[in-house]
C-alpha cells in the first residue's frame, strides 16, 4: 500500500498542485490508515473503512478530523480506481459523523468603515509596507481571495486596466478575480514603489524583494487591525468571508458569489446564506413590531 501512497502524493503535488500543507494532511492520513491496515490497496473492503473510523473514534478524535481522514483515504481509492489500481473504491459507502458548520466571522458595516476609509495621509512620507498592506487588505476584501491566492499572484496577473486578475485557486483552477476602484488605486500605488519592475516578479513582496511570506501577511493585518479596529481578531480568511456574505446580502445571487470564490461546489458557498439569514433575522427582531409582539406573549404565557 506505501507505493500507492507515494504514488498518489507525487500525483496531488504533479498534477493537481496542492499546496504543502494539504499534501502534508494526505500523507499523516493515508500513513494511519497503512499502520492499521497492513494489507494490499486490492484487499481493503468497505468494514477495514468502518474499522478504521472505529478506531479514529477510540483514539478521541473529533468529527471534524474523523471527516478530512476518511475523506483522504476515500480521494485516495478514487485516484486509484482511476488508475485501474483496483476495481472498486471500498470508502464510497462510508458512515461519518455529522460536523456542525460553524460560522464564519465577519466584518460588520462599522468595522469595514473603520478598517478602510482610513484617515488621508497623502501630505506625510508613506511606508512602502503600509502602501503594501493596503493593497494586499483591498485584494483580500475587496476581491475575496484566499490567503494562499494573494501570495501567489505575480505582477503580469494584474490587468489593471480592465480590472482583474488572473488568479490560480485550489486544485490549480484558474480564474479572474474583479478588481475594484479601490483596489486598483492602492494596487497603483504600491506597484510605484515596488522593489523590483519586472513583470514575472511576485506582486506582494516581504524581505527585499522576494515573495512575501503567509505568516507576514497574517502578522501584519493583526497589526492593522489593533490600529484601526481596537483588536487583533482579523485574519485573511476573515476577509474572504466578509466579501462573500456582503457580496450576497446585496445581491442575493449564490451563483455569482460562487463564480467570484472561485469554489467548485455551490454547497460550500451556500454557508453565506445561513450568515444572510442570521443577519435578516436580527434586523426583524430589532425592528418589526411582530418581533416584539410575539415576544411579549411569550413571555405572559411563561408567567402565567
């Protein structure tokens, strides 16, 4: 089975580009799978899967890493029925326990004013890095890229004048992301100052002028957001959300908002419209007087 498996890294690293981080994921699932089950990839059966999240559960794992290891090895049987490694893939049928999705964090009006119409300071000497990371905050708001996407993008991905860029999402899928006014200007004003001209040079740079790096990306928005928002609670994926759920609640259009995420399944951008309700639901409380009616008789036929 360990060939497979190797095989089968090499393949999601090759062809389907995952990141590291996903590929290190697959591995440490794949590799427990293999411990508990030292037979060939042909001789595994649908009650080794059932045994295997047994075993996971025994072991204390929550639902959430009992789903991503099942799924792995489910993606693994796939990639080898595929193959004609084997004839049938054993996970198909599997039971999982149900994750309760947990919402996402978002920036409410206030805090994307706070965080954004930022004091002018166009008559003081500007930081590069805060032209900078302005321009990586309008990328990740105002388009809704993923952290990894931001990182990734190059100065020839930017079509300023048509406004877009050409983004390589997960599972290296291609698309182009919209650029907005406010993007573009910030986008402008730190390409003047950016250290290198060429066109195939990373787009956000950290130290010198080399790709800048995820974590300083994650460390600098904390930064930004003590400044303006009086926390540290702010991170890339924070962003992302926020651009999709007030991308909905003012357009109400999930294939649209789907398109714009970039995500390959409309099941994943559908948690947006949960977040959607959530905040219709709160404008009916706070405002429409059947709110307060039936609360009031709620509350008489509790007392009574």
């Amino acid at each position: 089975m360990k060939d497979s498996i190797t095989n089968y890294i090499e393949y999601l690293a090759n062809e389907r580009r995952y990141s590291l981080h996903t590929i290190d994921g697959y591995k440490r699932e794949l590799a427990r799978f293999a411990c508990l089950f030292p037979i060939t990839c042909a001789e595994v059966r649908p009650h080794h899967i059932t045994h295997f999240i047994g075993h996971l559960h025994e072991q204390g794992l929550k639902p959430k890493s009992i789903q991503r290891a099942v799924s792995a090895v489910r993606s693994f049987f796939s990639y080898l029925v595929k193959t004609e490694s084997v004839r049938q893939n054993p996970a198909t049928g599997a039971v999982i326990p149900k994750v309760a999705h947990k919402l996402p964090n978002v920036l409410d009006p206030d805090q994307a004013s706070a965080l954004f119409d930022k004091p002018d300071k166009a008559s003081t000497p500007v930081n590069p890095k805060d032209l900078r990371d302005q321009a990586i905050l309008e990328v990740l708001y105002g388009s809704g890229l993923r952290l990894s996407e931001a990182v990734g993008l190059n100065i020839s991905d930017l079509d300023l004048p048509q406004g877009y860029a050409r983004v390589v999402g997960k599972g290296n899928k291609v698309r182009n992301a919209p650029l907005g006014r406010q993007c573009i200007l910030a986008l402008q004003r730190w390409l003047a100052v950016h250290p290198r001209r060429d066109l195939q040079a990373p787009l956000f740079t950290g130290r010198g002028s080399q790709r800048i790096a995820p974590r300083t990306i994650q460390q600098r928005l904390k930064r930004i957001a003590v400044d303006r928002l009086g926390t540290d609670q702010l991170h890339p994926h924070m962003l992302r959300h926020s651009f999709a759920t007030h991308m909905l609640e003012s357009s109400g259009d999930l294939r649209a908002v789907q398109e714009l995420l970039g995500h390959a399944d409309i099941a994943t951008t559908q948690i947006y419209t949960h977040l959607d309700f959530q905040h219709l639901a709160k404008v009916y409380d706070d405002a429409h007087p059947r709110a307060h009616a039936a609360t009031d008789k709620n509350e008489a036929d509790i007392g009574s």
